[in-house]
C-alpha cells in the first residue's frame, strides 16, 4: 500500500458535527429527528502470530491497535417519499508495531518502508429513500448477502461504495439487489475498484432475496455478477426442526456455482461449492457438523474486502482452494447454566484435503480454534466484553503454512442517543 493514500486523521468531531444538521430542520422532519440513533464502537485488538515454518519471510506478525467506529442512522422525513441520512466514521490508531512485525491486517504499511501507519480512517455518507417497505440506499454500503459480505474480522470492518435496495411489500420475502463498484479494505483510508485477486471491474451487479415459509424455515437465491471477471449463482436452506427434550436441529445448507465472466480477467473461473452444516443444541450446548466440498478449476472467488458466505469460514483460513473438501466439528458452551452469565466457549476443528494450488496437486491443511468470551453484567463496566482467540494452523502435501495465533479483543459499544 502507498503510504501517500492512508488518508490524514479524520476527527471523529467532524462526523459527529452532522447531528447538528437536522437540529434545524422543520417540523416536517420530527421523524428524522426523532427516529435517529447514534452509537460508538470501541475494539482494542492485539494480535500475536508465530510463523513456525522454517522458510518464513517473517517470524511472527505482531500488532496492537485501538479502532473507533461511529454510526448515526437518521429516521426519514414525512411523506409518501421518506428521506433519510446515516454516517459512517472509522479511525483506526497504531498502539504498538514495527516494520519487521507488520501484516495482521489490523494496521496499513507502505510497500517499500513496511512501516505502519500511525493511523488510518474513514468517513462515509449514505443516502436513503424509504417508499412503502421498500428501502434504496446510495453511498457507503456493508451488506451482508451470500454473494458479498463485508469483512469485520480485525481493528475495522470494511465498506463498499454503491447503491442497495431492499424490498419487502410481500410478507415474508426479502428482496436485495444493488450494484457495487469500490471497496474499502478493513485495513485502508483508500477506495478502490472493485475487483477479485488482482484483477479489477467497473462494477458489481447483484440480486435475489429470500423467502421464509414459516419461523422454522427459509429459502433463497442469489445472483452476483463481477463484470469482466466472474459470475456467480447461490441458493440456500435455512430449518430448524424441535426435535423434544429441549433438543433442536438447525439445518444451514448453501450451494454455489461460479464461472468465468467476459475477460475473465481473474483467469479462468470454475467452482462449485457444495457446504452445510447442522447443529444440534440442547439447553447451554451446541455441537456442529460441518462439510464443504469444492468441484472446478479454481479456487471459489469472492470479492475484494469480503468473506466468503461459506460454512468452513474460520478465524484463520477460509477452506476454499480449488478441489478441496474440509469438514468441521464445533462445540459451543454458555456458562450461565453453571450461574456465570456473560462467558461462553468455543472450540473447533476444520481439516482440509485434496488441495490444488500452483505445483501442489494434492494438499492438506487443518486449524484449531478455541473462544473464550466474557461480557460484563453490570457494574460501571457493565456490557464491555474480553475475548480470548487461540489458533494453531497447519498445511502439508507442498503447503508450508504453519501458525501459532492469539487475539486479544476488548470491545465496547456507547450509545450516544
């Protein structure tokens, strides 16, 4: 990254300065007024990671970094039309890092220097028309759709530049669709083109919508389009069935089907993804079951500045290289049953085979991943939450990865109003 495009600090007083706005607006907007909320949220992040292998070009990345991100989200005017404003302000501050313990992804670095940034921000404005149940959005986007879902995994959550309408006139089904054309990485003051790898587009096309036939059950499909790059298509079933005893099933099964578009200036895109996972919980615990099989060519493509809509999407690794089949087993557990309400654990094991990738025909990879989580109950830290991430990742069959990883987050959120 150009040192030259981490954007100067952003007060977060200058988004906060927009509030005054509809202070002077007429009665006609009380709803824009009154219906508006605003929050802040507080991550302080650090983050550990010991390279293992013996030919790593760094030892171990190390990062500490404190994130700001505030939200205002208006009400809308009166009327058949009904307007509306929300801001988006991140900043993103450098506590501790140096050039030869860089790349967490929670702090930005010049390409030449490797020094991280001191800071880096954003600031993004969204305008919103209300008709009916129906909601068009036009300016800063982070949706959470099969085919694109922004990333908030580190210090920042990423954004997109576009435009979203989102329908519901019909109960039950929600309808989206939208078009996309940059992106704003969690670690980045800069908007890019849109784009896969290193390949870029004019745009993002995207629509479908879900359909919930009952509380218990839920259908939907989805159509993404990266013009010049790929095209993808997904469905999905979402059912949870009682099974008795306090005991029920939650079903979550997804499938994908990606190729080529134009150009295909990615290269070659061939991908089936075939991923689910069932859970089954009783009382404070839950075990999962998962499995994701790969078909094609190529590695399953997802944009820019997201996550991949997958099953097997975990704290390091996302399980999607091309031909490749993992499975998962999970354990949750809620420590209110024992009378410690606010911590919960979780611990999981994905394993990975038949990789393909460059000169490697048939891979394999597998992380551990363990969660211990505590949010205050009361008391004048009441709701700030502590979480622990242990990972151990290792590759084999010509992957050389091989990771020991902690994360220490505390978070906070403060509602202003």
């Amino acid at each position: 990254m150009n040192p030259a495009r981490i954007a100067p600090h952003k007060s977060l007083l200058s988004l906060m300065a927009l509030l005054s706005l509809p202070m002077v607006a007429p009665s006609a907007m009380a709803d824009f007024i009154s219906d508006s909320k605003a929050r802040i949220e507080m991550r302080n992040h650090y983050l550990n990671r010991d390279f293992r292998q013996d030919n790593a070009a760094q030892s171990k990345a190390e990062e500490w970094a404190q994130g700001f991100t505030a939200r205002i989200e208006s009400g809308y005017t009166d009327g058949m039309f009904g307007l509306g404003l929300d801001a988006l302000g991140e900043l993103g501050l450098k506590l501790d890092s140096s050039p030869d313990r860089r790349g967490t992804g929670l702090l930005p670095y010049g390409p030449q220097s490797h020094e991280p940034a001191d800071e880096y921000s954003e600031l993004g404005l969204t305008g919103k028309l209300r008709v009916s149940k129906s909601v068009m959005k036009l300016g800063t986007l982070q949706p959470l759709l099969p085919v694109v879902v922004y990333n908030d995994t580190r210090l920042l959550g990423s954004t997109f530049q576009g435009g979203l309408l989102t329908s519901q006139e019909i109960s039950g089904l929600t309808v989206n669709a939208g078009r996309l054309t940059k992106a704003n990485l969690r670690d980045s003051s800069s908007r890019d083109d849109i784009g896969y790898g290193a390949a870029s587009s004019d745009g993002f096309d995207f629509a479908g919508g879900s359909y919930a036939f009952s509380p218990q059950l839920s259908l939907s499909y989805y159509y993404g389009e990266l013009e010049q790059v790929y095209r993808q298509q997904f469905a999905g079933l979402v059912h949870t069935q009682p099974l008795g005893a306090g005991f029920s099933l939650r079903s979550d099964l997804r499938y994908f089907d990606s190729r080529g578009d134009g150009a295909e200036r990615a290269g070659r895109i061939d991908n089936r993804n075939l991923n689910g996972m069932f859970t089954l919980a009783h009382g404070a615990h839950k075990v999962s079951a998962s499995y994701q099989q790969l078909s094609g060519d190529s590695a399953f493509p997802f944009l820019n500045g997201g996550d991949p809509y997958v099953v097997n999407l975990v704290t390091f690794n996302t399980y999607t290289r091309a031909d490749e089949d993992s499975w998962q087993l999970r354990y949750d557990y809620d420590f209110v049953a024992l009378g410690v309400p606010g911590l919960t654990f979780m611990t999981r094991y994905t394993d990975g085979r038949h990789v393909k990738a460059a000169n490697v025909d048939n891979g394999t990879e597998w992380e551990r991943d363990t969660d211990i989580t505590y949010v205050i109950q009361s008391g004048a830290f009441k709701d700030v939450s502590l979480r622990w991430r242990n990972v151990t990742f290792r590759s084999g069959n010509g992957l050389t990865t091989a990771v020991d990883e902690n994360r220490l987050i505390l978070g906070y959120t403060l509602a202003l109003w």
